[in-house]
C-alpha cells in the first residue's frame, strides 16, 4: 500500500510545563513561566501557507463521534472541570479521531546511564498507560509511525534555565489514494531526563494530557494538569477526565475531508 502523502502546514505551537531554576542550595524551584500555553497563531490568509493548498477550503468545524471510552465513563463526583481555560487550535480543539493513537518513547540508551534511562522509560510507559483507560492509546515502534512522539531531551529556554517539559503540535494535511486528503496533527513532547522519579511520571503524565487534547491548565494542584510542578503530584483526575470529554465534545476541523 503506498505510503499517505502529507503536505506540512504551518502552525506550531507549544505548551511547556514548568521552568526550573536551579539554585545553589542544591534544591531546586519550580516556577512557573510562560507556562500558559501560547496563544494560537492568527491564521494568514490564506489560511494554510506555504506551500498554499490549491484551491482547497478548510473542511468546516464538526464534532466527531465521542470515543467510547469517554462516553462510557462515569464521573465518580461533582467536582467540576477547567474546560473555560482550554484554547482550540487555530483549526479548532485538538481532538483525536483515529484510535487507538500511536505514542513513540524514545528508547533506553546504551550508555554511560543506561538504568536512569531505562527508568525514565518505564515512568513514561506507566503515564501512557494511565492515560489509556481514557482514550486508546498504543506504542509506536518508529517516531514515523507515531501520532505522538516522546523524546528524552531538556527544553530549553537559554540563560542556563531549562524547562522539566514542553509540548507542540504541528499540523499536516495527509493525502492518500484511498481517502480524501485531511489535515492530521502531530504532537512532539520533550521531557527532562534528569528528574526524580516521581517528577518523571508527572510531567509525563501532564505533557501527555495536553497531547491528548488539554491545551491548557488547571487552576487546582489536585489535578494533573495543574500549570506547575508540587511536591506530590496527583494522579489524572475526574477534573482532567472531565475536561477532556468535554474538549472531545467540541468542533474541529481535524480529520475531516478537506473539501
Ligand atoms: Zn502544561
């Protein structure tokens, strides 16, 4: 079968989760900044630039189908969501619509730290894992093949300062000669090698909730999208769950024919 053609388009944004400043005590400060995620580049005109697409109109905003996992969930409170600081992409929420989802880990190193690498890899299996009891999720043996690719490498922001993490998209128009052409999303994580465990698994776990559609943070530390690092993170909450049915609820041009 021959391979999708895709055509990249140009929007890019990213989402980080918390700066860390190291400090001389050998502790270390989360703080956040510029953790909001950036503001969805104004669309040019045209919409989808370069190489334009030709003559071809952005395929209206549609909900899809609810997966089943969300739809079959059952929330085990009241305690609400975050739904109002969600910002939808430029083309619309950043919701899924092929399943199960392909996640690629970078793999475990071979050298001088072999074990840290290889638990870095675990921790970050567990948060696919925990993720998955939400929407289907599955590892992808090449970054190719992946929705979602997982490096372990250090965001930086320059000045010797360095984020735990960050989160960015980009946006495709993939074209076969089976299907008609629709605009897909790829998202890449980057996340800090060099944590503890705990903090490996819950920047993993947050980066993962905005890959998956939450592109933007709580206000409440209890949830795991949470805008900073605490000293004990929680696990993906009724509010994240919560949220995000209701991002898979909202219209998008994603996955849709491009007319
Ligand atoms: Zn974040």
């Amino acid at each position: 079968m021959k391979r999708p053609r895709v055509q990249k388009l140009t929007w890019v944004s990213t989402v980080c989760i918390v700066t860390v400043l190291f400090v001389l005590l050998g502790t270390h400060v989360a703080v956040p900044l510029s953790d909001a995620p950036s503001p969805p580049v104004p669309a040019p005109s045209p919409a989808i630039a370069p190489p334009p697409l030709p003559s071809e109109a952005l395929p209206p905003l549609r909900a899809h189908p609810l997966p089943p996992t969300l739809a079959r969930w059952h929330s085990p409170d009241a305690s609400g969501d975050y739904f109002d600081q969600i910002r939808p992409t430029p083309l619309g929420y950043l919701v899924w619509f092929e399943f199960p989802v392909k996640v690629y880990i970078e793999p475990a190193s071979s050298g001088v730290t072999p074990d840290r690498s290889q638990v870095w890899v675990q921790l970050v299996q567990q948060a696919v894992r925990e993720w998955s009891e939400y929407l289907p999720l599955t590892l992808a043996a090449t970054p190719a093949a992946a929705d979602i690719q997982i490096w372990r490498t250090t965001p930086s922001l320059g000045r010797g300062r360095a984020r735990s993490a960050e989160t960015r998209y980009e946006f495709f128009v993939r074209r076969s000669d089976h299907a008609p052409p629709k605009i897909v999303q790829r998202l890449t994580i980057t996340l800090r090698p060099g944590l503890a465990d705990v903090q490996i698994l819950a920047a993993a776990r947050h980066e993962l909730g905005h890959a998956l559609g939450i592109w933007g943070h709580s206000p409440l530390e209890t949830d795991a999208l949470y805008y900073s690092q605490v000293r004990t993170p929680p696990p993906v909450s009724s509010r994240d769950v919560r949220t995000l049915r209701r991002i898979y609820e909202q219209p998008t041009r994603l996955g849709w024919p491009v007319p």
